[in-house]
C-alpha cells in the first residue's frame, strides 16, 4: 500500500480522512482483483469531481476573459478539461505511484493509463471537495490548471480543431471531410471511441476519446498534423 502521506505533501493538500484519498485512488481493477481489501473504487467520487471542476474552471475563465464569447470560452474549458490534460497533470504529479491497479492495468502504460489518470485526477477532487470543501479543492484545481492557461492561449490549442481541419480542407483539396467510429468498447459510464477522419475515401488520421466529440476531435488535431495544415 502506498505511502499516502508523501502523496499529500505532492499535492499540497492534507486530507482529514485519509481513506477518502485511498478510494480516490483504487481503480475499479484492484478490488476485482483484491476483493478482501476492502473500502471502494473512485467511480463515484470522479463523476463529482468532474462536476466540481467543470464549474471552476468555468468560473475561473468566465472572469479572467470577460470579451471572450461564449464559443471561446466553451472550447477553451473544453482544451483545459479533457483527458489529455488531465493525465498530463496527473502525471506530473506522481499519480502513477501511488494509484491502486491490478496487475493487468498497472503493466498498460499507453492510452488507456491516460484514462485512468484522468479519472483519477477528477476522483482526488471529488474527494478533497467532500472532505475540505470547495474553498480547498478550487484553490487545488487553480494551482494545477491555471498554468496551463498561458501554454493554451499561445500555441491556440483551444481552437475547435474540427473546424479548422474543415475549413483546411475545402480550401486546399475541395472536400468536406466526415468522421466514422472505427471502434468502441467499454461500459456505459466508461465508454472510449476510436473514430476516423476521412477525405473522400481516404483515412488520413484517427483519434482516441471517451465520447465520440473528443475522439472526431482528436481525429482533427491529428489531420492536420500529418497534412502539415496546422
């Protein structure tokens, strides 16, 4: 069992009930595999604290960018809150150390451990949130997001990347593109999409999400990287 005390000291944050970081923490794999353990998985506490971050982070840019309309302001929350950032910051901040996983799950470090990251990211909010209140876990999530905020605004990756891919492409090769899901699999409340993006007949890229949106998305940003069109 991990040490949870360093984990607080990552974060800068200290937990009256230390068991509500532990579930923030135990993916739903470790109890499948662990069942006598004990306590439960963060499923819950994510889809609170992906609540309490989406409204923080709307609070938080709503004031920071009062001439942005709302378009802007939708799709740079969008760029702030999505699973890429988030396992990003997770990463950053050790998760990976310290989160409870089957054996299956921890050897997978690919995309699917950014979901887990994300998740879990959303998870430790939902818990500081129940545990310390929103004062807390609004102070956490601006200290970890708002740096991101520069980064975002400069290399314009708040952009709606559909859009633009769009626009490119009737104006470089006179076609409209359209998206097909390639894949999908997982439960209800943990879905993920690999969807395509093609000109005409061909697929020029792919994206990975969790719902079909971020996955066209994540299509798009990869079009037009491999179109030089960005």
């Amino acid at each position: 069992m991990p040490d949870l005390s360093k984990f607080e000291k990552i974060l800068d944050v200290e937990f009256k009930d230390k068991e509500l970081l532990r579930t923030a923490l135990t993916h739903r794999s470790y109890l499948n595999e662990n069942p006598d353990v004990g306590g439960g998985h963060n499923e819950r506490l994510e889809f609170l604290g992906d609540a309490a971050l989406e409204l923080v982070v709307t609070e938080h840019i709503y004031g920071q960018f009062p001439d942005k309309p709302e378009g802007e302001l939708t799709s740079l929350r969008a760029s702030l809150v999505n699973s890429n950032m988030l396992g990003d910051i997770a990463r950053d901040l050790d998760f990976n150390n310290f989160l409870l996983l089957s054996r299956g799950e921890a050897k997978d470090v690919g995309r699917a451990r950014q979901y887990i990251l994300a998740n879990a990211f959303e998870a430790v909010i939902g818990a500081i949130y129940l545990d310390l209140g929103y004062a807390v876990a609004s102070d956490f999530i601006l200290r970890t997001l708002s740096p991101k905020i520069s980064e975002i605004l400069e290399k314009k990756l708040y952009r709606d990347a559909k859009s633009f891919f769009q626009e490119q492409a009737q104006e470089n090769v006179g076609v409209t593109p359209t998206y097909n899901v390639i894949k999908e699999w997982g439960p209800d409340h943990d879905k993920h999409f690999i969807v395509g993006v093609y000109l005409g007949k061909e697929l020029v890229a792919e994206g990975e999400g969790s719902s079909k949106q971020e996955a066209q998305q994540q299509a798009a940003e990869a079009a037009l990287k491999i179109k030089n069109w960005g």
